[in-house]
C-alpha cells in the first residue's frame, strides 16, 4: 500500500513539474515615454524634459500608473500578446488629479488618446510602442 501511496505522489509531482504557465505578456513590468503625438497629419515630437514628465508604467496585474506632466494617474489595461508586432489593447477610466500644469504640457492629450486606444504595435528591437488613436509613439524607458 506504501509502495502505490508513494508511486502515487510520484506521479502528481510529475504532472505538476509538467504544468504550463502562462507568459508574462511583453508590457508587463515596462516603463515608456512619451515622444511623439500625430495628429491630423501633424506631428509634435518632445523634447527629452517633456518626455521625461509624461510617462507609462505597465504593472503586471493590470495596473497603469501614468506621469500626465505636472499630474499623476492611474488606469487598468488588457492587451492581447502581439501577433507580428500588434494586438489589441484596451485602457480602462483613467482617475488622475487635475493641477493645472506649465505649458507646453501634453498629459491631457495622452490621457485622452489612452481612454480612446484599440490597438497597439510593439517593436521591442527599436524599443518603440505605438498606441493608436491619434497615434501616441513612445519610446522605452526601463523594464523591471
């Protein structure tokens, strides 16, 4: 009866040691700058002072934390894994505070764009998420 009991084990142990786990989706665990915005046919690249103000941090449970300039928010996302670069992404309300910030400042564009984003593309070699609405580009800026 030992003998089973143990074989038994044995054979749950190798089962659990063969169980697969699902991946850590590509923006979990990243930080991102904002360095572009195209809108209408016109493109406004920052500067890296304003880059450095206006930031994404995806956090591994769906938790967004954003640097809107002057302003700090905070969002879920969901995102789908990339398929040739892209997949769907979505951001959920975005709660942040309401300062009043210096001009130029582009946190409310990006705060606006992000509640309005469908999809994503991610090329991880040049280090560039693009996030289309208006279209948000931006660069990397660390991974946990």
């Amino acid at each position: 009866m030992l003998a089973k009991s143990l074989l038994a084990g044995g054979a749950l142990m190798m089962l659990g040691a063969c169980a697969t786990t699902s991946a850590r989706h590509p923006l979990a665990g990243s930080e991102w700058r904002l360095a572009a915005i195209d809108t209408s046919g016109s493109s406004t690249t920052l500067t890296p002072a304003l880059q450095a103000r206006h930031r994404l941090s995806f956090g591994d449970e769906g938790a967004l934390a954003l640097q809107l300039d002057c302003n700090r928010g905070r969002a879920t996302w969901t995102a789908g894994k990339p398929r040739n670069g892209a997949g769907a992404i979505n951001i959920g309300p975005i709660a942040s505070t309401r300062a009043l910030c210096p001009d130029p400042s582009f946190g409310d564009q990006m705060a606006s764009g992000l509640s309005e984003a469908q999809t994503y593309s991610l090329t991880m070699d040049r280090r560039e998420l693009v996030i289309e609405t208006g279209t948000l580009r931006f660069t990397f800026a660390a991974m946990e």
